[in-house]
C-alpha cells in the first residue's frame, strides 16, 4: 500500500500493485487491480454494470505469463469506481474528492452570491410555510363551519323527534280517550237494554200474570218473587 502521507489521489497513481497502460494524459489501469487494491471480492460483476465509455480492453498479461484480453478503466471510470464503491478502502479517496470540490466551489462561486441564494431559498420556505398554516387555517375553519352544520342538523331532528314523541302521546290520549267514552256507551247501552228489557216484562205480567209457564213457552225468563 501507499505512503499513509500521500494524498489517495496519488497514492493510486503510485501504486506498484496497479498494472497501467496508455499515455500520461489517457492513463488506464487494470481493473482486477484496482478491485483488489480496495478489497472488492465483488469487483468483477460492478464493472460489467458500468458504461462501455468508462471500459477499454487492452493486450495484457495475466499472473501466468499469458497474453490476454484485460478490461482497463479509463482515468473517469476509475473516479466512477472509487466514488460509487461501498468499501472502507475506498472511502479516504472519496473524501478527498469531495474535499476537492469543495475547495474548488469556494474557488468558483462567489460568496456573497452564494450567500443571495440561500437567503432567497429560506425566503421561498418560509412563504411556502405561511402559504401551508394559511391553508391549515383555512381547512380547520371549513371544518368548524362543517361540524356547526352538522351539529345543527342534529339538533333540528331531535326537535323534528320530540315533536313526533310529543303528538304521538297527544294521539294515544285521544285514543285512551275514544276508548273510555266507548266502553262509557257500550255500558250505557246495556243499561238501556237491560230497563227496557224490564220495562217489557213488567207490561207482560200486567197483562199475563206472574205465569211462568207461559213466560217459559215465550222464552222469558221465570219471574222473580
């Protein structure tokens, strides 16, 4: 491995381990080399998901000797590896990459300008947040108006039953009523029938006598002494 002092961006252009092929300003290297200089068992099947522009296959020889077809990473498809690599090698690379850009967006961007856009992001944010608790606001409001609504709905039906309830009693008092007066009929009736029924057999014995027999033959009944 590397000098621990060098920057990781030079300590893999250092390294031995790291077979290299094309020019100073079109530099490839190995790819099988730079997976184990990071300790990606895994290596092999990442490459064959990255585009044909970041790959280049190249005359090497492998640990026998042999002259085989290698797959080298161009100078961007070493960056790409590095960056989207999960393992704990690779990350003082990505540190220093992102260290790097920063520096360089110091060197970029101006400050002040920077400054403006922030202050124009938060501005955004806290119109949107007025914008939200005005729409909050005005929800509760359509709720409470809603829930009035409903509540005085509620409150017309429970005098709609109450008024059924109420002419419901004045209808059974009528009927408990028309119910007294008739039973009051049918036994003034009776009683009606009853003396006229006396009234007939008293002109009877006026005119017939106390004679059973001849009440029994008429299908009266046998008078009371």
């Amino acid at each position: 491995m590397a000098d621990s002092k060098e920057s990781p961006l030079v300590a893999i252009f250092r390294e031995k381990g790291i077979r290299m092929l094309g020019t100073a300003n079109e530099p490839l290297f190995c790819a099988t080399d730079v997976a184990r200089y990071i300790q990606d068992s895994h290596g092999a099947q990442t490459f064959q998901g990255m585009s044909d522009e970041y790959i280049k296959w190249e005359e090497a020889r492998d640990s026998m000797g042999r002259l085989r077809k290698t797959r080298f990473l161009v100078e961007f498809g070493l960056y790409e590896y590095l960056l989207a690599s999960k393992r704990t090698l690779a990350r003082p690379f990505k540190i220093y990459t992102y260290r790097m850009l920063k520096e360089e967006r110091k060197r970029l961007i101006d400050a002040a300008e920077l400054e403006a856009h922030i202050a124009q992001t938060k501005c955004e944010e806290y119109k949107q947040a007025a914008l939200a608790a005005q729409q909050e606001a005005e929800a509760a409001r359509r709720e409470t108006v809603a829930a009035q609504a409903k509540a005085e709905a509620a409150e017309k039906d429970a005098r709609s039953i109450r008024q059924d309830w109420a002419h419901q009693e004045l209808d059974s008092l009528d009927l408990r009523r028309e119910v007294a007066t008739l039973r009051k009929c049918k036994g003034e009736l009776a009683r009606l029938r009853r003396e006229k029924a006396d009234a007939e057999l008293e002109a009877f014995d006026r005119r017939w006598g106390p004679c059973n027999a001849v009440r029994a033959s008429m299908g009266l009944p046998p008078r009371k002494e």
